[in-house]
C-alpha cells in the first residue's frame, strides 16, 4: 500500500494527453464510465472488487523527476507538457460501486469525471485493478455460494500471477466471504485469520508418516490436523491418524482437531474415513478436502454426500476458467458550459454500441421481500419515481416489468470529490458482512451456476431515447462502426 504507480499505463494515455494539451484542452472536464459486458464465468453476476486499490492508487499519484527523465529520453513529448506532467495531480471526481457489490454486464461500475487528461491517465492502472479484483470477488464466491456454508480456506498464493497478485485474491477471497487465507501477507496487511495444515513434504521428509504425524502433532497439540493422502489414505493416512489421537494427544490431554485428503476421489474417501474415525470414537475430527476444487466440484461433492467440514481452494479463485473480465473505459460525456454533451461509440456489434451521457445507476429492491428486481442507468439528472417504475430492455423495447411498492437505491457512491478523498473504505471483516447481506437480495436463479436467469438492467426511457437517436445520426453520415463516435448531444 502507498506504493506510487503512476507510470504504470499504456503508452498512448501520454501521446493522447500531449494532444490534448497542445489542442488547449487541459482544463476540458470529462465523463468515462468503466463497466463490463458480459458478466464474468460465465454467471449470472459479477461482485465487485479493487475500489481500495484505486483509492490508494490517486492518493499517491505523482510524476517524479526519474519519471519525467525518462519520458523526456522517449522524445516524444516537449517540454511543456513534461512540465504539466512534473505538476500532476488528480483533481477530478470518482463514483464507484463499493466492494463486495453483485454487479451486472453494461452498467457503470466507476464513473471518472476529470479534466480530460487526468482521466485518461489512470485508465490503464484502474482497468487493471478492475479487471483483476472482480475476477477474485466473482470467483471466490460463487466457490461460497457452492459450499452452502462449508467453510472455504483460499490456499491460493501459489497459484497467482505474482506477489502482489496473490495478496489481492486472498483479500478479495476474504471479502467474498472465505474463512481465511494461507497467505500470511495479506493475513498481515489486512488482519485477517490465517490458516493452513501440512504439506507431503513434511511426511515425505520422515522415515514414516507416523514419525511425521507424531513430530507434528507435538509441534501443534492444540490444532493438530494432518493430511493423510501422501501414501494411502485408507491403508495408511486415516489408521496414522487414528494412533496420533490414541497414543500421544489423548493420552496427554489433547484431540486430534481434523484430518485433510488432497487427492482421490474425494466423495468415497471422505465418506470412508468418517467411518474410520467414527468406529475409532473420534466422532468430533474434522474433515478438510481440497486438490483443485472449483464451484462445480463441491457442488457434485455435496451430492454426493461427501463428509465435508471444510474445504481448501485457491487455484480456482487466482487462476479460476473463464476468467476474463474484459472491463473497458469509456468516454461518454464532454463538459459544455453547464451542460454535458454525450458521447458515444457505435458499433457493428450491437453489444459494443455503449450507453451514452453522464449516468448514474439505481437497483430497485422489493420492499417486503428484501429481493433486487433489478438495475435501471438513468441521466446523472433525472429522478427516479419511489411509487412505480417500468424497466425496458433497452435490446427489445417490448420486454418491460412496471414494478411498485419498492426501495430504490442509488449503487455508485463517490469516492474522491474534486480531488478529495471523501470516501471511508471499509475495514474487511465489514466489506464481507456487507457482501453476504448483498448476496441474499439475489434471487437463487440469477446465481445458479448453469443457466443462471438474466437479471434486469435497463436504460431509462430519456436515456434509451438518446442512445437510439445518436446511433441514428451515426448511421445517417454513413461512418465506419468500428471507430469511436464523438457525436454530440446535450442532455
């Protein structure tokens, strides 16, 4: 934290800037909307993730003098712009979705408005840290929603892009609603609980695995869980255990707390192990499972009846299938005077035509039931009625639900204004008490993992009407649709 990556963006953010500055357009405000357009996984949701990442990223945005040397050495910049460059800051305002939010495919999930140049800088760094924690969040807990309360260890740090790739994804694992990490930095950075076992190496390193099991067992009376796969489970691991409990921890006032299986097939070794330590009268041992495990895989588990008390997995939230998220940046409103002018990009792909103007989000909730019924983007001026709404699919205008006797809620919040930090970003423990309290207005088919039931995200009717007239007028002059558009229209 408060590391300075200011120069961590794509090349063309510069070139582009120098233009803007050269064409007098510093001071020029913006509007750009960073949203994704499918959801993530190929799910019925996305949960929102990295808004503490961009947080830190502002606050210690700054141009150094070894920063503005090197790009002098590129030669591609003059040396007034280097000198703007030399007394940078980030003077805008920033609305987001909180972290541990469910989010939905084209709707706005951070609103940029800043002077031109400031907001195009800190796209490529804010995409990244989008792009990034989202897939954490996202995968993490619909691992969660799988395990229908089985305790999930995210063991993942070995598995990640990088150092600072793993400390993100047990964070995000945290906030999504995992137990604890095996990563003791992010344990650390975030005080939250960390946990772990043993590894085969600790068995293979001994002469037996009931001299590694009883060295440990010593080391750890108190928590005392061995893994018992390393040369058989059935035949081997789960009879060492069982003699570890009678011969040494009972013995001097301590219980074997759980045993875990790594390999296998896990339903049947599970199931049989139960067995074992039942007729052994160690009704109370925990079974932990794990090897690659995803959502998938425990559901099948649970199914199958497994005996499951917990659950390691990391693989599948670091490095999880599927797992592009593709955020992109937008601009998508000019400040005029004191008013806004939309901006847009068409597309031959409709789904790339992006929602035009300075916009604002609200997710409407069923007041007695507690449900979401889903998600409109409104004009950052227009009012949303608190008596009845009727949501349009802006994709066919003859699919609408008119709802009443709702709580409407506005999603994004502001983070910096005009500058200024203004935003408290919550501590974790309350960022994943958050996230399950969000996670229970979903209806059940918008998370199922096969299938899941499209959740409403419309435009308002003012809002769908610019979007369509601005295609017609790109259209009209006959443009190429795989070029941004900068068709004006005031709102």
């Amino acid at each position: 934290m408060g590391r300075n990556l200011t120069m961590m963006t794509d090349f063309y953010e510069l070139t582009m800037s120098q233009a803007y500055f050269k064409a007098g357009k510093k001071d020029e405000i913006a509007v750009f909307d960073a949203f994704y357009r499918k959801n993530p996984l190929d799910g019925g949701y996305g949960l929102m993730g990295g808004v503490d990442k961009i947080i830190d990223f502002i606050k210690n945005i700054k141009f150094t003098s070894e920063d503005i040397e090197y790009l002098r050495g590129t030669g591609q910049f003059t040396e007034d712009f280097l000198e703007y460059l030399r007394n940078f800051k980030f003077t805008g305002s920033i609305y987001a979705v909180p972290d541990g939010t469910p989010i939905f495919a084209n709707e706005p999930i951070v609103t940029v408005k800043a002077p031109i140049i400031e907001a195009q800088i800190i796209e490529t760094i804010l995409l990244s840290y989008l792009n990034a924690n989202i897939m954490y969040t996202t995968a993490a807990r619909r691992v969660v929603e799988a395990a229908k309360g089985i305790g999930i260890m995210e063991f993942g740090a070995r598995r990640a892009l990088g150092p600072e790739a793993a400390v993100d994804a047990s964070k995000c694992a945290i906030i999504a609603g995992c137990v604890g990490t095996s990563n003791v930095l992010a344990g650390l950075e975030y005080n939250v609980p960390v946990m772990g076992t043993m590894a085969h190496s600790l068995v293979t390193e001994a002469d037996s695995e009931y001299e590694a099991f009883l060295n440990y067992a010593k080391a750890y009376p108190n928590n005392c869980v061995l893994l018992v796969d390393t040369y058989d489970v059935l035949k081997s691991g789960v009879p060492n255990a069982i003699k570890i409990a009678k011969e040494y921890l009972e013995p001097n006032g301590y219980k074997l707390k759980g045993i875990r299986i790594d390999s296998g097939d896990l339903a049947y070794l599970s199931i049989e192990a139960k067995k074992m330590l039942v007729e052994a009268g160690l009704d109370d041992v925990k079974i932990c499972l794990s090897n690659g495990l995803n959502e998938r895989t425990i559901k099948s588990l649970i199914l199958q009846g497994a005996v499951i008390d917990s659950i390691g997995l990391g693989d599948n939230i670091v490095l999880p299938d599927k797992a592009r998220v593709g955020c992109v940046y937008k601009n998508v409103a000019i400040k005029h005077g004191d008013d806004f002018v939309s901006r847009i990009k068409v597309s031959n792909d409709a789904a790339k035509a992006i929602t035009p103007g300075f916009k604002k989000v609200y997710r409407f909730y069923e007041r007695e039931t507690g449900y979401a019924l889903g998600d409109v983007i409104a004009l950052h001026n227009e009012k949303i009625p608190k008596d009845k709404y009727t949501l349009i699919d802006p994709l066919n205008e003859h699919n609408t639900l008119t709802i009443k006797n709702y709580i409407v809620r506005e999603l994004q919040q502001p983070i910096f204004e005009n500058g200024e930090l203004v935003y408290n970003d919550p501590v974790l423990k309350d960022k994943q008490e958050y996230c399950n309290n969000e996670m229970k207005t979903l209806y059940p088919e918008v998370k199922r993992l096969e299938n899941p039931h499209g959740y409403y995200v419309d435009l308002t009717k003012k809002l769908l009407k610019l979007k369509k007239e601005l295609i017609r007028l790109a259209k009209e002059q006959k443009v190429e649709y795989d070029i941004d558009m900068t068709l004006g229209k005031r709102l």
